[in-house]
C-alpha cells in the first residue's frame, strides 16, 4: 500500500462530491443517517470555529481495473471521513443551519479557507478494508460494520441488495427494507421504527437469516457465526431463496400492523418464522392478517406487561426462572441456539397451528419415477381419474388434497397428466367424481 498527505480546502472537496470523482458513500461505508442533521451541524460547527474537522481517508483508485469497473466515474473512495464529506455537501447546499443560519445566510462564508487534511492511498480492496477497522479501532464502529466495510465479498454483496439500493448493483432491496421520502424530503424505513439500516441492523439480520436458513432452523447465529460467513464464498441459491421467503413472509405480516416493526419485534418472528421452518421447510402462511393477530396476542402475552403468565416460569438447564423475563432477554440472544428453541417452545404452547394459520406441508412435493412406476402398476397400469389404460411415460403424481393445503405423498394417486392440468384445487375425488358424472352424462 502506499501513502501520500496533502492539504486541501472544504471548497476542493466539495467540487469532488459533485463532480463524482470522490465518492463518499461506497458500498463498503456504513449507511448515511437521513433525518436530523445534528452530529453534522457539530462537524460543519466545529469547522467553522477553527478547530477542523479531522483527517480525510480516500482510496486512490485511477488505476485500479477492477475497482473502476465497480466504480466508473469516481476516482476516490472515502475510507473514512464519509459522513464528514456528506456533511460539508448538504450545508453548502442549504439542507440545514449552523448557530442559527444556512450557508447561504453566511455572507463572509468562504469554504476555500478551511483546510482538511488529506491521506490519499493506492491500495487493494483487502487493503482498504483492513485500513476501515484500524482506523475505527477506537472510534464506535459496531462489529457488523466492520464486517461490512469490505465491498468485493459475494456473501456480503448478497446481504447489501437486500437491505439497500445500491447504485453499483442496480439492485431493488427487499420490499420489508423499502425505503419512503417523507414531505421534508428525508428518508424513512416503511416497516420499521428506525433509520434505514441504522449501524448496520439490516444486514446483520439478513446475515442471521442466511445463518439459519442454512443450519435449518434456530441455529447458533450471533457474531461469531456472522464473522465466519462473511468469510465463505458464496451462498447456495437455495438458502437465499428461503432467506427471501422469509423476508417476504414478514413483509406481508407487517402490513397488517398499525404500528412499525421495532427490533424485538421483528427478533421474535424471525424466531418463530425459523422455529417452524426447522419442523417443516414447506409451511406456508394462508392468512397473513390472522397470524400477525395470533403472533400479537402470544408475543404480548410472553412480554407485556400485563399480569397474564406473571407466575409462569420456565425451567432452562435446572435453573428456574420467570417465563416473561426469560422471553424477554432471549427473543434476540441470536448465538444461543438452545435459548432460541426454548423461546419458541414457550410461544408454540400458547397457539397452534391452526391459530397461526399456518399449514405444514409435505417436503417431498412429488414421488420419484420409480415410486411412481409401483403405484402405476398396483393400479392396473389405469388412471385413477378415468379407469382407461395409462403409460408411465404420459402419467403424473397427483395428490388427494393438494400439495399448498398440506396433502401428503400417502394420499396420492396415479393420474394422466392432462387430469392433473384440469383439476385446479380440487382434490382428486372431487375431480374424479366430477369427471366420470360429465363423462356419463356425454
């Protein structure tokens, strides 16, 4: 790696932020807080007075191929100092005062007087991450942060076009992530109480999420886990489709809500979403507004403060302790497997399925051709349906009840594969009642 120092004025900086050429919000950096401009209105305040605003960090990428592909217009990236930068942009653009006044209220105001000083370094992206965690080794940078300061990982890539947009992926983030522009033009969470992605919660989720899906189930998700998976290579298409499902799913809970997610909330369904998801990886919510009352009702029971469950306890590796205050403390001890369980345990004893509106499917949605060839030939090489003689080659697996509802391989029959078309949700006596009384009647 090297290094170089030089001086700069706010002014020069600024020109950069416009042009492009310094980008202060690569994907690496911790997401920019939207609303109240009061930690910049310090900075720009501090600045002003003549005490500076601390040293710039950028990465020198002119010549780096892989990074300009990444990031074609920009010729620097911030390392550290990215809030700084933004700072300096929105006060010269009026978004907000200082003692008082806007920029353009500051008639002596000359951005050209103010030197920051500058660490310039041409280095690798490995490089440039590892710079990002010593240069916050002392600074409040929350281990999630870090993880996410580096910008070449596939898993970590994964994790960011789900919470955010970013503009180097042209991605759309997951619908329970979306993102609003209010009247004052900042922008606010849809879903949840907080600012978009604040110190990184929504990546660490989606990470825990990964975690789980992979492990099927409440498995051990916490830092340690989440450090190791950003250091693997990828992650199977298939577990980041049940990641999405499980996005989706809390998505379409949270509409029902009248009140935004806050992050106990949304702990406890993702603990209950994975809770059932470790008895059967085919469940499926029919009423989405049934389980976010039945989901309200338990969570409020196991941590409001109502008298309901006061003198419930639970007994955890031979300690007892108080029902409430164990779910409480738990419902997002995420590196706890055993806890979690316990947690959804407890939550599982207060409702059921049926309550939940929640269906237990059949993982294996179909049998396999050799299964198939048996039960053809126990029923005569005919279809079930119409009684007429059936070939292997143009029969289908059909079941009783159908597969969404929760039928099971057990129930099935043989069937021509045009019946299997035609039938729709019926079961496969209605079907076959259906058809044999049209056939008839023809």
């Amino acid at each position: 790696m090297k290094t170089s120092f030089k001086i700069m004025n706010a002014q020069e900086i600024i020109n950069m932020i416009f042009s492009g050429k310094l980008n202060t919000n690569p994907i690496g950096q911790r997401p920019p807080v939207t609303r109240k401009h009061t930690k910049s209105s310090k900075i720009i305040k501090a600045m002003l007075e003549g005490y500076g605003i601390g040293m710039f960090t950028i990465r020198d990428i002119r010549e780096d191929q892989a990074a300009k592909e990444i990031y074609p217009n920009a010729d620097y990236l911030v390392i550290d100092g990215g809030h700084r930068g933004r700072s300096l942009r929105d006060f010269y653009m009026n978004k907000f005062i200082v003692n008082g006044l806007t920029s353009a209220m500051m008639e002596d105001l000359n951005f050209s007087d103010y030197d920051i000083p500058v660490q310039i370094c041409v280095c690798t992206d490995s490089e440039a991450t590892q710079l990002f965690r010593y240069v916050n080794t002392n600074t409040p940078v929350n281990f999630m942060e870090k993880i996410m300061s580096d910008d070449v990982s596939n898993v970590l890539k994964e994790i960011r076009i789900r919470t955010s947009y970013y503009k180097e992926y042209d991605n759309k983030e997951a619908p329970l992530f979306e993102v609003v522009t209010d009247s004052r033009g900042d922008q606010k969470s849809k879903y949840f109480d907080m600012e978009p992605n604040h110190r990184r919660k929504w990546d660490e989720w989606v990470a825990i999420a990964m975690i789980k899906s992979q492990g099927g189930g409440n498995v051990d998700a916490g830092q340690t886990e989440i450090e190791l998976l950003a250091e693997e290579e990828s992650v199977s298409k298939q577990n980041l489709s049940v990641v999405d499902r499980c996005l989706d799913d809390i998505q379409k809970i949270a509409q029902f809500r009248t009140r935004k997610l806050n992050t106990d909330i949304f702990a406890a369904l993702q603990l209950v979403w994975f809770g059932l998801y470790g008895q059967n990886r085919s469940f499926k919510i029919s009423d989405y507004k049934q389980f976010q009352k039945e989901f309200m009702r338990v969570y409020s029971l196991l941590t409001g403060n109502n008298d309901k469950l006061a003198f419930e306890f639970i007994d955890f590796k031979g300690e007892r302790e108080s029902l409430k205050k164990f779910f409480r403390a738990n419902q997002r001890n995420f590196s706890s497997s055993e806890k979690q369980s316990a947690c959804f345990d407890e939550f599982m004893k207060l409702t059921s399925l049926d309550q939940l509106s929640v269906t237990f499917r059949d993982d294996r949605r179909s049998v396999s051709t050799k299964n198939r060839e048996e039960m053809l030939a126990l029923q005569g090489y005919r279809c079930y349906i119409d009684g007429q003689p059936l070939e292997l080659s143009e029969s289908v697996f059909g079941h009783d009840t159908p597969w969404a509802e929760g039928g099971q391989i057990e129930e099935g029959k043989v069937i021509r594969a045009t019946h299997n078309r035609n039938m729709g949700t019926m079961t496969i006596e209605d079907y076959r009642e259906w058809y044999l009384m049209k056939a008839k009647a023809a």
